[in-house]
C-alpha cells in the first residue's frame, strides 16, 4: 500500500507542475460567487490531484474546492483539496499560490500538504511525526510577547462586518500585519516560523485543513476565537505559534 504522504505530495506536485505552465499564461476566469473566481486551471489541477489519488486509493472520499463534498461516514477517508489556493493572486498575476491537500478520517485531520510552486517549498506533516519544509524538519516560532509578532490576516473583508474592526483592535497591539492573499502561504509562513498567526473570520475547510495539521506538527496551535481547540469545519479559525495566543483571543474578544 502506497503511502498516504507520498501519493499527497506526489498529487501536489503534478499540479504545482500545471500551474506554473499556465501562470503567465490567458486563463478562462469566470465568477462563482461574490468576489469568487473560478479559473480552468484551478479545475485541471484539482483533476490531475484527484485523478492520482483515487488510482491509489479507489474507496477514499473527497471533499474538494472545485468538486464539492462526496458522502461519506465516519470510517471512511476523506481528502480535503484546494487545488489553486490563491485563484485570485493566481489570476492577477501575483506568485503566492498553492496547492493544499488534508486528509481526514472520523473528524480528524492526519496529514497535510501545501505546495508552493513559485519557490518549489513542499511542505507536509502526519499527524504525530512532526512538519517538514522539503525533507527538513520545520518548528513555529519562539515570539512570545503580541508586541513583537507579524501577523497574517484576511483579505476577504466583504464576508463578515466584523473584520476592520478586528484589525483596528489588533493592530495597535501588534509589531506589524500582511495580507497575501493565500490561506496556505500564510500558514506556511506560520508552520515555518516566519509570522507568529493567521486569522481567518469567515474560512471553509479546503482552505485550511492542510495548514492546520502542519502548523501544530511544528508545535503550533489551531483554534477558534475563544481559544478552543478547532473543530473540523470550524469557520473562525487562528493558527499560531502558540505563545501570543493568549494576548491575541484577548484582544480579538475585547
């Protein structure tokens, strides 16, 4: 039986190779909702991720960005799979795009990849071994005080009322805030100690399922707004480094 991570990262890659054939290149760009786009590379990306891994695994389940959600029960195992995470950076032209690919079983993240490939960074983790940047291991970092952290935020402000506010209350208490557009850049940067959090207000679970099992392998945490462990599915999301958690729900629930 092949490996679970293996076939992620080989899945990852071969659609990483797609998009960047296509970056600069004319795209079919069409919206799909609200200041949502969709892209024909987004959709043959997630059929190349798709497409290997079922010939690996026939009997798992998907949950995919393009695709939708497969039904499935609690035995079954579910990959969660954003084949353009960044359609909107991608489209402009801006080179912070992924791929991301989580895999479940009975409600619980086990293994995640995000591959960036403008820098060719394969990040991955199993749950319980530990996060990895291309074969080297990879830990959150050590900034413990809110007044010293870079913090990633959302960039999609029309999904709910309360994100400037939120921005106004935080970034007053914070060194210093990015938005890039990219929920798995974001928790790459997070997972390989660069910024200390991301916050998303209003998030689905394609986009934050792999960045979530490889920032707590590299000793971060995951939670909601109030400091709880998160829940799969769980729309209000941080990632961080752990040690400004506190000061940051603090500040968020103020």
């Amino acid at each position: 039986m092949p490996q679970f991570k293996d076939v992620a990262i080989e899945a990852s890659k071969k659609a990483g190779k797609i998009l960047m054939e296509n970056f600069e290149k004319k795209k079919q760009v069409h919206h799909k909702e609200a200041k949502e786009l969709v892209t024909n590379v987004d959709i043959e990306s997630e059929g190349v991720i798709v497409k290997t891994i079922r010939e690996q695994f026939p009997s798992h389940k998907f949950e995919s960005e393009e695709l939708g959600k497969e039904k499935y029960t609690a035995e079954d195992y579910v990959w969660i799979v954003d084949p353009l995470d960044g359609t909107h950076n991608y489209t402009y032209g801006v080179p912070f795009f992924n791929t991301s690919i989580a895999l479940a079983r009975g409600g619980q993240l086990i293994l995640g990849a995000i591959y960036d490939p403008v820098h060719d960074k394969m990040f991955y983790a199993e749950k319980g071994k530990g996060a990895f940047v291309n074969g080297q291991p990879t830990h959150v970092s050590d900034r413990s005080k809110l007044s010293e952290a870079l913090v990633m935020y959302d960039n999609q402000f029309h999904k709910r009322d309360d994100m400037f506010p939120n921005l106004l209350k935080l970034y007053p208490k914070i060194f210093t805030v990015r938005i890039s557009g990219s929920a798995a850049t974001d928790a790459g940067l997070v997972a390989s100690g660069v910024a200390d959090a991301r916050i998303w207000h209003k998030t689905k679970v394609v986009d934050v399922a792999a960045g979530v099992v490889i920032v707590e392998e590299a000793g971060g945490k995951a939670t909601d707004f109030k400091g709880n462990p998160l829940q799969l599915g769980g729309t209000e999301v941080i990632v961080s480094n752990g040690k400004i958690l506190p000061e940051l729900v603090a500040t968020l629930r103020a």
